[in-house]
C-alpha cells in the first residue's frame, strides 16, 4: 500500500526513517550548508578586499588590451548614436528630435549631472564657445549643419602624447592640423574621395576655440584614473565637429581620428578612430 510506504504506523517511520533518524539528518545538512554558506561568503570577503574598487586589477602595461606590437590605443566615439549597432545619422527636418534629445541626456548624464566640487580630482569640461552647438540651436541639426560630438574613449592611466607617429606624418601635415605641445589632435574625412569632396566645409571646435582643419584635446585631461567613492565622475574632453556643406541626399562615410605620438591609428583593426555615415535629407 502506498500509505504504508509513506508511514509505517508498526515502526513509526516516515518515509523509511523515524523521528531519531529524521532528527540527525537534519542536523547534518543545517551543519553542512552553515559550512558550505561560510566558505562562500568568506571566498567573496577576501575577494572584495584584493580587488580594487574603483579601477581594474590590471591596467596601464598590464593591461590585456596592450599586445606585443600593439600598444595602448584609445578610440573614439561619437554621439548622437541612436542604436549601439547602427552607425547612421539621418537628418531630416521632421525628424531631428531624437538626435537632440541623445545629445542632452548623453551631456546630462555625463557633464552636468553631478555637482563635481565635492571631488577634488575632478575637474569640470566645458566649451566655452560652442557656437551653434547648443539645445538653445538644437545642435545645428534644425538648420541643416548637425553638429556631432567626437569623444576620446577612456583607458585608465594612459597619457595621451601630442605629436604624431612617424608613418602618420605625411597624413598630419596633409590634415592641416597645428602642432600644440599641449594637447592632440582630431581630424575627420570621408572614407573614399568622393566622401571627401561631400564634406569639404567643417568646423571643429574645441575647447581651446574653433578651427577648419583639425579639433585639440588638452592633455591636461588625462590621464582618466577611474571612479572616485565608486562614481565615475571624470569628464572626458571632446569636441564639436561641425558639417556646415553636406551634400543633400547622398550616404556620406566619415572617419574620425586621433593623431599623438603614442596613438597607433589602424583603420583595418579600427583602433584611434570612429566611423559614421550621415545624410542630409532635404
């Protein structure tokens, strides 16, 4: 009977074991999962305690992301950037919105939201000349000249030098960018030729003011040292680049990239540099 298989009224066992039985079981597994749950919780104690907080373990020359023959460099990023995995800004004069919209809460997020005098470390990044690009002008975008913000991607510890690579020279000087002994430079074209000639009139600006050929990034910025009291306060530099002529109606491919002495620019392992494709709708 299955009753009886469940209690055995003669032995006074339930399922196969009676009260004493029952009784040491229990205590064995409250002892082992006590046990069990202490190691546990004593392996994330001492864990916690050797990793850092604010930072990796591992970063500057230790850092995995620097191989032989690679070293440490940096990308750029670049906002407005609706979808991580789409590249394209699309301006249409009933559809600006959405640009000016990423564009405050990406500068909320990161430059206004938090009151930075509290953090010694901290200094606050401001273009004082923004010219057209403010929400006051919705970021250029309303008048057909958007304005796109180019970034420096954050790499704890690394020092950006200003300069150029020796194999980047010829590519420096045909920028058009001026030497600065105190910050480096940005300059964006179009991928092919034909690119190119869609974007000749561009306007960078920078907080050090606004230039044709090429956009400054102060070394005093860096280097980035990770969160401080576990916020990452630290106000990256960027710059405005601003397309003023675009070609109505056609994709243009545009690359941004960084020169400094110590930056390895490689288009093919996309390393010092971002890509974007932007069209102007009429």
């Amino acid at each position: 009977m299955i009753a009886d298989a469940v209690y055995d009224s003669k032995r006074k066992e339930f399922l196969g074991r009676d009260s004493t039985r029952w009784g040491k079981l229990a205590i064995f597994y409250f002892f082992f999962y006590f046990g069990l749950a202490g190691f546990f919780s004593t392996l994330v104690f001492v864990f916690m305690r050797l990793v850092p907080l604010d930072r990796p373990r591992y970063h500057g020359d230790a850092s995995c992301m620097q191989a032989r023959g690679k070293p440490l460099a940096p990308g750029l990023g670049f906002r407005p950037q609706i979808d991580a995995v789409d590249n394209t800004i699309s301006v249409e004069k009933n559809q600006i919105d959405r640009y000016v919209k990423s564009l405050h809460q990406y500068l909320l997020v990161y430059y206004w939201k938090y009151d930075i005098d509290r953090f010694n470390q901290t200094k606050k990044f401001t273009i004082s000349d923004p010219g057209d690009c403010t929400p006051q002008n919705q970021y250029g975008f309303a008048s057909g000249k958007p304005c796109i913000l180019v970034k420096i991607n954050k790499i704890i510890g690394f020092e950006p030098k200003p300069g150029y690579m020796p194999e980047d020279e010829e590519a420096y000087q045909n920028a058009g960018c001026r030497p600065n002994p105190n910050a480096i430079s940005i300059h964006c074209t179009g991928e092919s030729a034909a690119d190119t000639a869609n974007i000749q009139n561009i306007t960078y600006i920078s907080e050090n003011g606004h230039d044709k050929n090429c956009g400054s990034l102060d070394t005093k910025w860096f280097p980035y040292q990770g969160k401080i009291d576990r916020q990452d306060v630290y106000q990256a530099p960027y710059i405005w680049v601003q397309f003023n002529d675009v070609k109505p109606n056609v994709p243009i491919k545009v690359i941004c990239r960084i020169y400094a002495e110590n930056i390895n620019y490689n288009k093919l392992g996309y390393r010092a540099l971002t890509q974007f494709e932007l069209i102007i709708k009429n």
